[in-house]
C-alpha cells in the first residue's frame, strides 16, 4: 500500500521561505524513511495560487493561452484583466517558480500566457480571469484542458486539443474547436463554425455572416437556428440518423442521413456533418 499525502499549497504573493523548504525537504527524506518500511508518501504535486492583474494598455482585444490546465474566462468590472492564476507542478516545488504567467501587449493586443524556460516542466497552469467590458476575447485556448466564457464579448476562437469548449452569453461570432472534447455554444451573437474529432456539438445559430461548418467525425451534432436565418442547409452523417425539427425549412431532399433544404433566401450555406452520430437541425 502507497498513501498519498494531500498536495502542499503556498502563496505566490511573496518569495519561497527556506525554513518552509527545508521542512519539505526533510518531509521528503521521511518520506524515503518510510518507503524502507513498504509504504511511500508524496507531497507532489506542489500547488500555488495567486490574485493577478494584467493592464491592457492601449490594447483593446485579448487572447489567453495555456498549454496545460483550464481556462475560465468571465465579465469584469474595472480597466484590466484580473483573476486567479493556479499552477500545479509534479517536477518539484522549484519549477513553480520557474513557470511564471505574463501578459504582454503588441498591436493592439493583450495576451496572457504561460512563459516555459524549461518546456520539461510538468507544471498545469489554470487561468481563471475577469475579462472588462471594453476588451474583445479573441482567443481563449489550452493544449490540456477545458475552455469556458460566459458573458465576455467580441469576434472570438475558443479552442482546446484535449478538453471541452463552453461558451455562453458571448456578444459577438464564435468560432469553438476541440479535437478530444465536446463543443458548446449558446446565447451568442452568432456563429463562424464548430469543429471537433471526438466528442458532441451543440451550438446556437442566431445568426451567419459566412458559411457555417458544424461537424464532428465522433459524436452527435446539433444546431438550433434562428427563425430568420438565410442558409442552405445540409445535413449529413455516415453513421446515424439526419433530422429536421421545428424548423421554416423549404426541403429540397430528405433521407435517413442526409437532408437537404433552404431557410429564406439562402444567401450563406449552413453544414451539418457527423461521421459516427446523429445530427439535428432545432429551432432556437
């Protein structure tokens, strides 16, 4: 048997205190002690949270990245982006500190990312970030984790490789990207596209400046479109089934997986496409 002792948790306002390292340390060496005795105890992994603001300057859009861990983003009071960082390392306290989150400002934007001077380092970073009224998301993305927006604004890509993608109540065209994830979208201005491998859509379409992708290769998806939309619509799976509900949709072709059809004047064409699953066409 190998009990795990609870992660150790500090404060990223001040700088490490040696005492408190060298209690860790010698923790580790009874941890060894003990393993001698057939039972191992961890302090990994080390955690730190932290209150951080970043000021926009004259930038009047945003982007926040990380490559591992989740990113929250939220309506916000004030001039800067404020929130909580959270870091999480299995490479030892010391690359806690060696990991750090800057936000930088370069033609017109600010973006808030982890910076690596170590790429090795096993260190998760969360971001969890008010976003004020007078700047535009225009990207929010993780390499490992989930992405979430509620209430922010502006013309943005939400994506992640390994995680699901949750907007909501977003003030302006989305386009949301996974590859292992689901993908969600409603109460927003409109859509530029859903687009995920592995995993259900389920999107909002309130309006269309474009043609519209909305497709997954593994998983069901499903669209919700506004009574005035103009679109030539197509829905299509290999492998499921193709339905059409509650919807002014002038049919043009109709079968178990493929349906075909217009809403107005067709003026943007609107696609619905599974690979292996079900995909719908609702009214909003």
């Amino acid at each position: 048997m190998s009990p795990s002792a609870p992660s150790s948790e500090r404060s990223a306002v001040s700088s490490p205190d040696p005492s408190r390292r060298r209690v860790l340390r010698a923790g580790a060496a009874l941890a060894g002690a003990v393993g001698l005795a057939g039972c191992v105890l961890s302090t990994e992994p080390y955690t730190e949270s932290a209150e951080r603001s970043f000021d926009p300057g004259d930038a009047d859009e945003l982007a926040v990245r990380t490559d591992s861990g989740d990113v929250t983003l939220s309506a916000g009071d004030g001039d800067a982006v404020t929130g909580t960082v959270r870091k999480a390392s299995r490479s030892g306290e010391d690359a806690l500190d060696e990991v750090t989150v800057e936000g930088s400002v370069e033609d017109g934007r600010l973006t808030v990312a982890p910076q690596r001077p170590d790429s090795n380092a096993n260190v998760t970073v969360t971001l969890d970030l008010a976003v004020p009224e007078g700047l535009s998301v225009a990207e929010a993305s993780s390499g490992n984790g989930d992405v979430e927006a509620d209430g922010v604004a502006g013309d943005g890509t939400y994506s992640s490789t390994n995680g699901d993608v949750d907007v909501t109540g977003v003030d302006g065209f989305v386009t949301v990207e996974s590859t292992n994830g689901d993908l969600a979208a409603s109460d927003v201005g409109g859509l530029d596209g859903a687009d995920t491998t592995n995993g259900d859509v389920t999107v909002d379409v309130s309006a269309m400046r474009g043609d519209v992708t909305c497709r997954s290769r593994n998983g069901d998806v499903t669209a919700a479109v506004a009574d005035d939309l103009s679109a030539a619509v197509t829905l299509a799976t290999d492998n499921g089934d193709a339905t059409v509900e509650s919807v002014q949709l002038t049919v043009e072709s109709s079968g178990e997986r493929r349906v075909e059809g217009t809403m107005g004047a067709g003026e943007h064409a609107l696609e619905l496409r599974s690979t292996n699953g079900d995909v719908t066409l609702l009214g909003l």
